[in-house]
C-alpha cells in the first residue's frame, strides 16, 4: 500500500468541506431571519455547485434563504447540494484509497431502486417538522419543537416501507431532546447534526427510500473480520468479507451485518451473546471457516441481507491467507447516491512490514509507519468485545483492518493483526469471541455478561408478575 497517497492533499477537498461548515454555522443560527455570517454561508454552499445541474436551484434557494423568506423547497435544494458536495468528497477520497491499494475500481451501480410511495402525508409531515427545525436552528431548539417529532415517528413505524426514515427522525429528535434547550448548549455538534438533518430531509423526497435491488448470489464467502458498533441500547456486528462467486467470476467485497436491542448493562463479549443466535456468520468467524452461499440476497452496494438458511458452514479460511491472496483482485460494489459520505469510507487493507512510529502530540494513540508514511490507529474503534488491544497492535507485525477518514485524515481501524511470539505468528482477531471461547479471559467476561442478562431477565419477570 501506498502510504504517501494517503497523505498528499486532495485537489478541492478543502474547498468543499469549508462550503459545507459554512453552511452548517448558517444552520446552528436557525434560517427564520437569517445574520449577514449566514447569508455568506449560504452564497458560499450556492457558489460550490455553480456549473452543476443543481446551481440554478440551488443559488434560488440562497437568496430566498438569505432574505428570510426559504420554503420547504428551498430547504430541500440546499440539504441537495450539501449531500452532494459529501458525496464529490467520498468519491475523492475513495479515488485515492483506489490508487494507494491498487485494486480494482468499484463494479457499476445496479439498476433503479424499486418499490411504490408510501405515506405521502407523513412524508409530507416530516418535511415540515424538519423546515422547522432549519428555521428555528440547533440553538433555538426547545422540547416543544422537538417533540413535534413523535407523532410522525409513531405513525410511521408501523410501515415497513417507512421504517427507515421513521428510525431516522426517532433518533435523532432523542438526540436533539437530550440537548434542549439548544441555547444552553456549550458545544454545538454542527457537522453530525446537519448530516443528520438533511439526510432525513432527503428521504421524505418521493422514491428517496425505495427498496434497494437485491440479487441472489452463489459461491464462497471468506470472512476478513467484524466491525462491532455499540450504543447504549443497540449493537450491530458487521462482517466484512471477500465472496468468490461459483462462476468464477471477479471477487467482491461484500458486508454481512446482525443487529439487536441491549440493555445499557451489557457491554464486551456480553454482546456476542444477544448476537450470536441470529447469525451463523460469527461462529464461521470464530471457527476461521469460510462459508459456502447458496442464492443468499445481496444488495446493489454489496450489502448481504443475511439468512442462515441460504448458507453452510465450509473449509477453513485464514483470514490473513485471504488478505494476501483474494483481497487485491476483489472489486468493492458502487456506493449509492445517497449514501455517499465521507464518514461512510471503510475499505478493507492489509498493512505489513511496519514499524510503530513516533506520535507526536498524540502519543497515546499507535502510529505505524508504512514505507515511510505514517498510519495512525484508530484505537476507539477496537472493541472490547475481543482480546485485541491497542498494545498488540503496537507489537504487531501484519495488520488486517478498515481504512477510515475521519477530521481531515485516513486511519486504520484494526480488525485483526499476526505477531510474532516465540518465534511463531500468532493472529489475535477482534471478533475472536463472537462464536463462543475458551480464552480464559474471554470465559471471564462471558459469565460476567451472563450473569448480568440473569438478573435483568429475573427483575423483569418480576414487574411482569407485579
């Protein structure tokens, strides 16, 4: 891999990310009476998309905006142009992850998304709130407004075909009521929350939130590792993997994911255990094991939509093995247009012959120097579900992770890594536990999480029988 692509600055990056903060810092104010700090913010976000199919719309939207008088389509024409300045940004960087591992260029988007509108009027509904919202801006946010959220949500989430953006707004008005009132706030998370806000926007557009395509898919799946994302009442496990079609066709980087509900108590290898019974996937992980697909579904971004049923269990499958042989040939799948984002980037990469470098003002954190340029390690993103440690990735001799950008940088976020321990390479894989172990450490922290979930199933059956 060439590190020194990583580091060199990208033609226009700079630019498109200073439109989006400036329109952003316009958002925090609220865009009822928008301040001349606003007005430039706005021109600025008209100005990136000049000579784009968007720049008539969208320098309309600026001016109404900037005067005080933007409607709910001018709302919509400027969440439009900043989603696609993030999205000139992802395709940006992804181009430079592309030619730093030199591996084939993503396989062509699939056909339309299909499906029928649905709920119009909640859309509709939605729409309004989220203008509301935009007007109001993140300090002039109350419960009140918030809460305006709710009926919508209830009335959504009853339809699958809603449920996306239902999720969507559910969430982030939690986030937005955990933070009332917005004129208190020391801090405003402006760049999350816009995100949040003109995606949500988005979806309430007429077949924003179609079913993807899905195919059907035959052939092996060699597993690579497990990203683990964790909230307070959530965890989601996602496997990254290298499929080999049974046709002998290109290999793709495909994504597995299992999700479920969690009580906040249940943290580390406590997870695998609310995990672990919806999806083989994770004890083939744990086992080293590839598995062998039978027309399992597959979205058009490479997404499978898991069903044990449509899988069995196959030979063993070194996940380092598949790194050095099948990884460079596999051909990642198109990103869609909405979900181009920078924050989006995960691109599976071996990383070897490294040393650990020097880091600076963030000494605290792993810097590996790959042929002369330095990779910092996303040392949060290591879970604690697994025997993996920032340590072992410091006496690590191959690394096997997610190159990620995040604050103006790429890092690795490690999913596994080789070291060398009397003289033999040993691997310590993060998602080591997720089929079950017999790790004393990982034994320790399964019992701990099993006798937790005892005592939330006991205190629950009781207010049940009360």
């Amino acid at each position: 891999m060439r590190t020194d692509l990583l580091l060199d600055d990208v033609d226009g990056l700079d630019e498109a990310l200073a439109a989006v903060d400036g329109f952003d810092g316009a958002l925090v104010g609220g865009l009822l009476r928008p301040q001349p700090g606003q007005a430039a913010g706005l021109a600025g976000l008209a100005d990136a998309v000049a000579g784009t199919p968007l720049a008539s719309r969208v320098a309309e939207a600026a001016d109404k905006t900037a005067a005080g008088a933007g409607g709910e389509d001018h709302f919509v024409a400027l969440a439009a142009a900043r989603t696609a300045l993030l999205g000139s940004v992802h395709d940006a960087l992804t181009a430079r992850v592309e030619e730093a591992v030199d591996r084939p260029r993503a396989a062509a988007a699939g056909g339309p998304a299909s499906g029928a509108e649905h709920a119009v009027n909640l859309r509709l509904a939605a729409r309004s709130w989220l203008c509301d919202l935009a007007r109001a801006g993140w300090r002039g946010i109350d419960h009140e407004l918030v809460g305006g959220a709710a009926p919508v949500v209830a009335a959504m989430l009853p339809d699958p075909a809603s449920r996306r953006l239902a999720t969507l707004l559910d969430g982030f008005a939690a986030e937005l009521a955990a933070s009332c009132p917005g004129a208190a706030l020391e801090r405003v998370p402006g760049r999350r929350w816009a995100d949040l806000w003109s995606r949500a926007l988005l979806l309430t557009l007429p077949g924003a939130d179609a079913a993807p395509v899905v195919a059907e898919v035959t052939g092996r799946l060699l597993p690579l590792g497990v990203d683990v994302q964790e909230h307070a009442t959530a965890v989601q496990a996602q496997v990254h993997a290298v499929f080999e079609p049974a046709d002998g066709g290109t290999p793709r980087l495909v994504r597995a994911s299992v999700s479920a509900p969690k009580p906040d108590t249940v943290v580390g290898a406590g997870l695998w255990q609310l995990l672990r019974p919806r999806m083989a996937l994770l004890a083939a992980v744990s086992e080293g094991r590839s598995m062998d697909l039978d027309a399992m579904p597959v979205t058009a971004e490479g997404d499978l939509v898991w069903d044990d049923a449509c899988a069995r269990a196959g030979e063993p499958a070194d996940v380092f093995a598949t790194a050095r042989v099948a990884l460079p040939t596999a051909a990642a799948f198109a990103v869609q247009p909405l979900d181009r984002h920078p924050a989006r980037i995960a691109v599976p990469v071996l990383v070897e012959g490294y040393g650990v470098a020097d880091g600076g003002d963030e000494a605290d954190g792993v810097v590996l120097d790959v042929a002369g340029g330095c990779l910092r390690v996303d040392a949060d993103r290591v879970p604690a579900a697994g025997p993996l440690t920032p340590e072992a990735v410091a006496s690590s001799s191959a690394c096997l992770g997610l190159l990620r950008w995040d604050a103006g940088k790429f890092l690795l976020q490690p999913l596994a890594v080789e070291r060398v321990v009397r003289k033999k390479a040993v691997a310590v894989h993060a998602a080591a536990w997720a089929g079950g172990t017999t790790d004393k450490a990982g034994v320790r922290a399964e019992k701990a999480a099993t006798d937790a979930v005892t005592v939330l199933r006991e205190r629950a059956g009781r207010l049940l029988r009360k």
